[in-house]
C-alpha cells in the first residue's frame, strides 16, 4: 500500500478525519493520489480545520493507482 505521510505534528482530530474519508475514498475505487485530495479538500471546505495545518501536511508517496482488486 503507498503510505501517506505527514510532514509535521497535526492534531489527531483531524488526522483521524482525513484518514477515515482516505480510506473510504479508497474503498470506494478512488485511485490513492485521489482520495488524499478530496480528501484534503473536504477539511479545507471546514471552518474549523481549513487551516493548512489540519490537512497540508500530508503527502502520499509511491503508487498513486487506486488499490488493486478494487474496481
């Protein structure tokens, strides 16, 4: 699987945001690159976590195509 990475300390409240929508995007059939970035996308369109410190820091690395098996 291509880790995702985070390029400094985040909250963890909005770590675990972005990792469940990540996850179910990939559920889903999104490819990896994807998914991060709806992903990211959807803590920007939040008030409270539009701030590139919730949901900037986190970079996938590797195979951007969706998961195997899955579509």
């Amino acid at each position: 699987m291509t880790p995702v990475c985070s390029l400094w300390k985040v909250s963890d409240e909005s770590t675990s945001k972005l990792m469940t929508d990540y996850y179910q995007r990939l559920l889903q059939g999104e490819s990896r690159s994807a998914a991060l970035f709806h992903a990211q996308k959807t803590l920007l369109a939040n008030s409270n976590e539009s701030h590139p410190y919730y949901w900037a820091a986190f970079v996938s690395i590797g195979n951007m195509a969706p998961l195997p098996g899955l579509r």
